[in-house]
C-alpha cells in the first residue's frame, strides 16, 4: 500500500550549528576522513553514526531510512502512520555510546526509548521513556553496542515518525577501553594480493602469473613454502591471459556474478611442475579459482588437480578436463577434487580423476569416470549407474549454503556477499545470487603479523573476519560468540596454534559462516584445531546453520605439527562444505609415525549434520567418527595413514586397524553415497584393516556406492564395510577396486 506523502512542516527557522573539526592526527587514528561535524560535540566524542548502515520499522516513499545518517539536514526518515515505529543504525563494531542527537521534523514523538544491541535482535534501553520535542534533542547517555535506535512508542502528531538527522557519538573506544580498531570499505589487501582491471594490459598481467609460477616451478620447497598469490580480476573482459596456477595461488574474479568477468586465455593446472613427482597430478594441492568466466584457448580450459583445490562459482565457456596431459602415458594419475555453483557450457572430461565430487551445477555432459564420480543437484550429470561406468547421482543437495565472496560494486567499494540458505538445490545460484551484501567497514581484514589478540578484540568490536594470504601465530585461541558472523579468508591463510592451544571456536550460535582458511599443527600438541559448538549442547539450527567451506587442516607440513583432532563439531545442523583433514604422508618437515601425531580428522557430536565433499587422510585411528544422529555424507575420499610400522602398533577396538569412517554404535539414522578407502601401507605392506566402513546394523543407517582400494597392491584392506564387500587386492590384481552397491 502507498502512503499518502506526509505533510510538509509549518515554516520555521532552522538552527545552524557552527562545525566541529577533528584533528587530522585524531582522524588518522580512528581511521576516520572526517572533514567536519555539524554538531557541537565534546573533544572527546566522534560521530559513529554517519554514514552507516541503517533501517527502520517501515518508511514512506522516497524517505528512507539511510536519509537519517547522510549528514544531510535536507533529507529525512520517515514511517508509516502508525505506532510503535523505530529506526536503527548499526556502528559496524560494538562501541561505547556517550551522546544521541535527534533533529525531529515536525512529525516527531511523544514518548520514545534510545536502545543498543550486540547483535540486532536483543535491545537494552539505555534512557527512560522520553518525551520528543520538535527540533534538534541532545540526549546523554551511558551504554554500549554495535546497534543504536530510535524506538517510538507514541506519535506526536497524525503523521508517522520522521526525522532529519540521527546522530550517535562515543569516543571511538570500544567498551573494553581498547581503540576501536580501523576498518575501511577499500581495505589495503596486502601485498601478496595483486588487483587487476579492464585497463590493466595483457602483458602486464601476464607477467605478473608467470612471475608467481616460476618461481615455484619443480621447487624442491614451493609445496610447503610460505608464498601466497592471490589475483583479483575486477569486472570486465581481459585479453588473453594464460594463468599456470601453482601452490597456494588464488585466481578470483570480483563482480557480483562470474560473467562480469571474462578472461580469454585459461586458468590452467597441470602435471610437470612439481618437484620430485613431475609425471603425475596426484599432488596438485592447495590452490583455486573462483567468480568468474573462461573462454578456453583452444576451446578446453585444463583443471588437474588433487586434494583443497576447489573449483566455484565459474562459467566455463567451452569444454572443462581434470586430467593432466600426460594422462595417456600411463603415468597422469590425478586424484580428487571439488566443483560447485559452475556452468560448464561444453564436456566435462574427468579422464584419470579417481574420485571427483560436483555439486549445484550445470554441465552439458560428463565423460569418464575411475573409481567414483560423485554428482549432486548438477544438471546434466550421468544418470546414477555405479559401478559400471561408476556414477553416483542425487538429483539434489539437501542443504546448501554457497560460499561468502569477495566483490566491489559499482562506487568500487569492496563487499562481501553471503549467499542465502538452499533446500533441495540443484543448479547454479547465479545470476541473482539471493542472499546479503555486508560492506567490507564491517570487517576487520587481518594481515599476517596480528596476533590472536587483536583478532578477538576485532571480534569483540562485532566486526566479521577478512584473513589476507600468509601465515598467523595463533597464541590464544580465537573465539567467534556472535550470530552470523562471517569468518572468510582468500589465498590460503595458514593459522597454527602455538602452545597447544585450539587455534579457532566457533560457540553455539546461528549461522556463523567459516571459510578459505588452512590449519597448520602447531609443535606441540592441540587436542583439537577447531571446534564447533559445545559438547552435550543440541541447539536447534536448522534455520540458520553453521557452515564450513574450504576449509584445510593438516598435521605435519611445514611444521612438525600434532593435534589429538584437527575438527570437532558439536553444533547440530551445522554444514561441512568441502574440507580436507589431512595427517601429513610428507611434508617440508619430516613427518612419520611417532613424529606428526594425530587420532582422527573429524569428529561429529551434532545430530541433522550435513557433510558434502568430505576429504579425511592418513589419520592414526578412526579417520572419521559421526555420533550424531540423521547426519549425511555426500563423497567421502580417504587413504588409510601410510606409516603404520607393524600390525602391532595398530590394533583397534574390533581388531585389525581402524576404520577410516565410524558410525557410532548408539546411532540409528545415518546416511553416506559416494565412499573411497584406499590402502597404501608402504612402510609394512603386510599390515591389514579389517574393514574401512564400520556402522550399526540398523535399517536407518545406509550406505550407497562405496568401495576399496589397495594402490598398488600394498597392504590390505579385508572388507568394504562391517563384514562385507571382500579384500583387497583383488586377485585380478593392481588396483582394481572392491565395491558396495548398497549396504544394508
């Protein structure tokens, strides 16, 4: 319904307020570009207010809510007409509140409360009931919060609410007493972020991909180095690029949707580069592209990689491989990855990819398949038909939620978009991705160097979390209490945890969103890396989950690192979105049974958890443990711990070894497709496990499409799952592959 436009005021004269200039050594502190404020305000107070987020209750047309913070006395907010009405701003970071100015229209309020919030949901009034007056109102106040309103009560006139002006002033310190620290919505990345835009030449850009490649080419130390490349395509059509991507590099373009960005070339991965394994692509880690278009030279764009090389929000204008070229030598082995929200307008080849896991997709075709090609809510995948040719399809993702991206706008200013919450998806999101937009003011973007203190002070401030490429000394454990704060890093931040602290946890709340961060072992050992949620808690999150995407742990890299268990998750409904936890089989420190320490990858509490694309290796006992209720697994890729030094030395609950995915005896609802367990006991080759999947005899635990191998004919894996499936190897011989169709 369309309000009648609110009258406008009987004339009357409108006081001036001389301007109140900030020193430009205080300005540079707070991190403020303050030119003057048109309010008399104590030395000591800044203006918090202006220009900040804000919404109200309702509005008239045309006068919005952000027209009350523009520092502009010519436009106004104004509601409906009708009581209770309110208008908040929200500060970007918890602040301690000192004064409150309202300049009312003549539609002002009879009775009204100043309130703050924490989060946007719990209000404390921090005045009385008061009466407004017509004209500029200065309230002094005491308080804190990130979000400040106007609620009101009761309308003086006819009219709804309406006001010129909401001003909130503070000292700028947070309530803790520390400096509220500085944000910006044209953050600096740091310099191991490069930006590129439409201007920019081909052969500058060329030349800035080829400079990172080389100089990690057949590097005896670039897999565990601490390089970190991350290049940023803003909107726009560049000529022809060829990016070779190495370790720890970031290709990403930053529009809204992945056609803003077009480059005409490739983003290529292939074999050959890697120092010590250069014919195959089994190592091909630690490396992306996401949010934006190909045209592929030649017409195929090459994506051969392994293990957290995840592939998302990307327009393949041509045909897509995930073999290395050499794959038809008999030596291209390629082993693992992650698609998800893509479109692939041609074929997609897998060639020697042994297992691959595409998600929410569209695609023309699909051609090959190894050991198991895992597709779920992807139009165009092969109907589901394993073993032979070995597919396993889901016609849809029970529970999506798309990864948090990094854009800029069309003022170029830089923001984050978090994609909204998906129930049996199938698809891309994209174009008109539906979910939030949060401007980059309301993150702190941390650099390598800031200690974990300053980190949680960022957090204490409400401010989200934007990690820049390099490695962070975690000396106390990063707390994430508030609801919907979003934890996000691009170019492979690497956190390890010094002391044996827990690096990060993320308490029982609604919808905090982790992702794009790499979890080193510190030297001594963490008995968890990262936790979700609390022990015995079962909170309902079904609305707004907990989700984790792209996110690696690793015990022993370049750091001799141990940690009892790299993942822990408490929070029910919470979603596990592509992760690799990985017990290092080498590293650039020595790595080794009694040296890189680590029981288990994963451990599930929460019931109704959701995990797609779950990569867990080489851990010491039960790989996987799930002892939650009615949780899911879509794709499960492990390789048992290669170092096992004797049968001895290994011995689980249940004999021979552990298995590498354990489902609780105490569960009754779980269900998994699309499993590998892979044996490579290099060390002893006459050590067995009994079984790779171990689960309780119930109707409501099912497992679909699962299977084992032994690479190579070293060591033994006796049954696919619980006391069925038979041993590997097979007498066929190398690496043919024992399978499960369907248990029960």
């Amino acid at each position: 319904m369309v309000l009648p436009t609110q009258a406008s005021p009987p004339p009357r004269a409108r006081r001036r307020r001389g301007p109140i200039v900030l020193s430009a050594v205080l300005a540079a502190a707070l991190g403020i570009t303050v030119a003057s404020v048109t309010l008399n305000a104590s030395a000591a107070e800044v203006p918090l207010s202006q220009g900040k987020p804000a919404t109200a209750s309702s509005l008239e047309a045309g006068f919005t809510a952000a027209a009350a913070v523009d520092g502009d006395t010519g436009t106004r907010w104004s509601s409906a007409f009708a009581d209770p009405q309110w208008l908040q701003v929200d500060l970007g970071s918890t602040q301690s509140i000192s004064r409150v100015v309202l300049n009312w229209e003549a539609a002002y309020a009879s009775a009204f409360t100043i309130q703050t919030s924490a989060n946007g949901s719990t209000w404390t009034n921090i005045t009385p009931v008061t009466a407004g007056t017509a004209g500029v109102q200065t309230l002094n106040v005491t308080g804190s919060g990130r979000y400040v309103r106007m609620n009101g009560t009761a309308r003086a006139t006819a009219y709804g609410y309406s006001l010129w002006e909401f001003q909130v002033f503070g000292s700028g310190v947070g309530p803790t007493g520390s400096p509220t620290l500085p944000t910006s919505d044209t953050p600096d990345f740091g310099q191991n972020v490069r930006i590129f835009d439409s201007s920019s030449s081909a052969a500058t850009i060329q030349a800035a991909v080829d400079q990172a490649f080389n100089a990690q080419l057949r590097s005896p130390t670039a897999q565990f180095g601490a390089q970190r490349h991350v290049f940023l395509f803003k909107p726009g059509t560049y000529g022809r690029v060829w990016a070779n991507v190495g370790f720890y590099t970031t290709v990403a373009g930053l529009g809204l949707n992945p056609d803003d960005v077009t480059i005409n070339g490739a983003v290529n991965v292939d074999s050959g580069w890697n120092y010590g394994d250069e014919s195959n692509a089994t190592q091909n880690f630690w490396r992306s592209m996401e949010n934006l278009s190909i045209v592929p030279e030649g017409g195929t764009n090459r994506w051969a990689v392994s293990q957290a090389a995840p592939m998302r929000r990307v327009h393949i204008k041509g045909n897509l491989t995930l073999a290395p070229s050499n794959q038809d030598n008999g030596q291209g082995y390629s082993s693992g990855g992650y698609l998800a929200d893509s479109v692939v307008d041609g074929v997609v080849s897998s060639g020697s990819q042994q297992q691959w896991y595409t998600r929410d997709s569209r695609i023309s075709r699909w051609d090959g398949g190894v050991w198991n090609m895992v597709y779920s809510g992807v139009q165009g995948a092969p109907a589901n038909a394993f073993p032979n040719p070995p597919h396993t399809t889901l016609a849809t993702t029970p529970v999506t939620r798309e990864k948090p991206y990094l854009y800029v706008d069309n003022a170029g200013l830089y923001r984050v978009f978090v994609p909204a919450l998906r129930r049996n998806s199938a698809g891309a999101t994209w174009p008109n991705t539906p979910g939030t937009s949060i401007p980059m003011r309301e993150f702190y973007v941390a650099k390598p160097g800031d200690s974990a203190a300053r980190i949680n002070s960022a957090l204490a401030q409400g401010l989200n979390l934007f990690f820049t490429p390099g490695t962070y000394t975690i000396d106390q454990t990063i707390r994430v209490t508030r609801p919907n704060t979003v934890v996000t890093g691009i170019g492979y931040p690497t956190l390890i945890p010094s002391n044996g602290v827990e690096a990060l946890n993320v308490a029982d709340v609604d919808g905090v969103k982790i992702s794009g961060l790499t979890f080193d072992a510190g030297t001594t050992n963490s008995p968890t890396l990262m936790s979700v949620g609390q022990a015995g808690v079962h909170t309902d999150h079904a609305a707004n989950p907990i989700s984790i995407q792209d996110v690696f742990f690793r015990i022993g890299s370049s750091v001799q690192g141990k940690a009892t268990t790299t993942l822990a998750v408490h929070s029910d409904d919470t979603i596990i979105d592509h992760i690799w936890a990985w017990r290092a089989d080498h590293g650039g420190a020595p790595t080794g049974w009694t040296v890189n320490t680590g029981d288990t990858g994963l451990i599930v509490n929460g019931d109704d958890v959701l995990a797609t694309g779950l990569f867990v290796e080489h851990y010491q006992k039960y790989e996987v443990i799930w002892n939650g209720n009615r949780g899911k697994t879509i794709f499960f890729q492990n390789e048992k711990p290669y170092d096992v030094p004797n049968q001895a030395a290994w011995i689980g609950p249940r004999g021979n070894g552990y298995a590498a995915y354990k489902v609780a005896d105490t569960v009754t609802d779980h269900e998994l497709w699309g499993g590998g367990s892979y044996a490579y006991f290099n060390v002893n080759p006459s050590v067995r496990v009994d079984r790779a999947f171990e689960v309780p005899n119930r109707p409501g635990v099912r497992l679909r499409s699962i299977l084992t191998v032994s690479l190579g004919d070293v060591g033994t894996i006796a049954n696919v799952v619980n006391d069925t499936g038979g041993a590997v190897p097979n007498p066929a011989g190398n690496t043919v592959p024992r399978q499960v169709v369907a248990y029960p």
